[in-house]
C-alpha cells in the first residue's frame, strides 16, 4: 500500500497540478490525500478522473483557507468515518490487511478549540485496531525539528509531546528531507520546520516493521509531501551492486539522508547500520534521479514548445 500525503496549499494553479501529477505517475500511489486544497468539492471529481483515480471524497474550504481531499484505487475499499478538519477513514484490502485497518489521516491545522489529547484519546477510543495517522501537524516534538527563526519555548512543544505520549503514539522515521516546510529561502531569513508527520500506534508498527515514509522535495512548494510505503522492496535482497552517484554531493538533502537513517536505525552492530544507510541512500537516491529526469523532460517539453525566433526573412537573407 502505498499513500500520498501533501498539504498542497491551493490546487487551483496550474503548478500545483502538475507537480501532483508527476507525483502520481512517479510514485503510484493506492490512495491520495490532499490538505489545504482551498477549493469546493465540486471540482474534485475532475481531479479524480485526470489523476486515473476511482473513488473520492473531499471536504469544502472553509472561507479562503482550508479543505480536504481523498482519492483511492478500486481495489481498496474506504469507508468515512467522519470528518472536519481531520478525515477518519476505515480500509478493506482483504490480502494485506486481513479484512481490516482503520487509518486515520489528514490532520490539518486542527481546530484550537479542542486540544490533541482531547482527539487522540477520541481516536483510541474508537477503533481497537492499529491506525497510522499523517498530515500537517503544524506542531513541533523537540527544538532539532526547526531550524532558523525565533526560537521555541518548551511550554509551546510541551503539549504535542504530552499527546503523543498518552496515546503510546510513534513518530515514523523519514527518508529524504529532515524539514517538511521552509519559508525565506529567498532571503536571508530562512526557516525550516518538520510539521508533516506520520504517526502511528505501536501495534501499527509492530504489523509494518518495513514501513518506509519518503519526503519529496517539490519545487516552489513550501511543503514536502509524504509518501508512505507499507510494503517497500527490501533493498538488501537486490542483486544489483549500490553505486553512489557523486552528483548527490552538490545536493543539500544528503547529509540530512545520511544523519537521519544513522539516527533512526536500531543500535546494532557497525556493518548492520551501513546496511541501513545504503538502503536508505537507494531509496532516496532513485527518487531523487526520478525527480532530475522529469523535470528535464519538462524543460525539454517548454523548448520544444517555444516559438522559433529566427524570422523567415532573416533567413532568406543569409
């Protein structure tokens, strides 16, 4: 199973809907969600139909700001729980999920009114079965998740970490991109922050120990999409020799690729954790040269378009 999660932040422009389009054909996912789309749900069975997508569901804006959208293939049945500015949904695949998995996904900047441990306790609550639960959290768990700006009080930190505690709720660990949002990268003021989590109950984990969560870089978005694998080809059974393309050096992603799987991966002995490391740098790696590839065809694509501007008269006269 594998699911598309990014907070769009309007998918009225024509940028924004290219860059979901090459992320679907890149990534193929089963199901998408989409945050902060800004629109009416009248137009999201058009994006249903040109994303080749066969079920949808979404939510309306809510003034200028706001809205959700969910799509998904035919052969995974979904069920809405309930909605608002979050999205419950309930999964049937009868291979990989047994008859069921409740996921609950789409959290975009929750109503301030109720508190997460007020809606995670709610959560717990309502299913006994393992969810996942990713989005746009707009909240931080320690100080190393932002960089650059005013600094973060504890006090501000205290009551998502709290949260996630109570509800035995845990982070899954990313591949690619540290942040998940920058703004000022124009200036000199550049801020960087992880706000899109994948979070998940323990029995979640235990039943996807492969669980992969990629960040993907996006150009001229400030958000970072999520793509999450529940069942990742293992690396370490493929036969083909790892290569490390030294273009990779000039990329700023990399170190953050590199520190992430050193961190995340289970103490064990030295040559198991490199063992890690290249199945992360793969994973990032062909995603990254998949993302290089597109948009060389793109740029090829707007040359091929663009008017010739040698006149015929100028030629004529050569």
């Amino acid at each position: 199973m594998i699911i598309l999660c990014w907070n769009c932040r309007e998918l009225g422009n024509s940028r924004t809907v290219n860059a979901l389009k090459d992320l679907v054909t890149s990534y193929k996912p089963n199901i998408l969600f989409l945050m902060e789309t800004k629109a009416l749900s009248s137009p999201m069975k058009f994006f249903c139909s040109f994303l080749h997508f066969d079920g949808c569901f979404s939510v309306n804006r809510q003034g200028l700001g706001g809205g959700l959208a969910l799509m998904w293939k035919s052969y995974v049945s979904v069920s809405v729980v309930g909605f608002f500015q979050i999205l419950l949904i309930r999964l049937f695949r009868k291979v990989m999920f047994n008859g069921g998995l409740l996921v609950i996904m789409g959290f975009q900047n929750h109503n301030d009114n109720v508190s997460l441990e007020t809606l995670f306790e709610f959560l717990s609550r309502r299913s006994s079965l393992p969810w996942l639960c990713s989005g746009d959290f707009n909240d931080l768990y320690t100080r190393d998740e932002k960089e650059g700006g005013a600094t973060l009080s504890n006090y501000l930190m205290q009551g998502f970490k709290q949260a996630l505690e109570d509800s035995n709720l845990i982070q899954i660990p990313t591949i690619g991109s540290f942040f998940t949002w920058e703004k000022g990268r124009e200036s000199n003021n550049l801020v960087r922050e992880k706000l899109d989590k994948t979070l998940a109950t323990e029995d979640w984990a235990r039943k996807f120990t492969n669980v992969v969560c990629l960040v993907v870089h996006v150009p001229r978005s400030d958000h970072k999409p999520l793509v999450i694998n529940t069942a990742p080809k293992d690396n370490r059974g493929d036969r083909r020799r790892f290569q490390f393309d030294n273009t990779w050096l000039r990329d700023e992603g990399l170190a953050e690729v590199v520190k992430g799987a050193w961190i995340n991966s289970i103490p064990r002995n030295l040559l198991m954790k490199c063992d890690d490391l290249v199945s992360a740098l793969s994973l990032w790696g062909r995603s990254r040269n998949r993302e290089f590839w597109q948009k060389n065809k793109t740029i090829q694509r707007l040359l091929d378009n663009r008017p010739s501007t040698v006149s015929h008269t100028s030629l004529k006269e050569d």
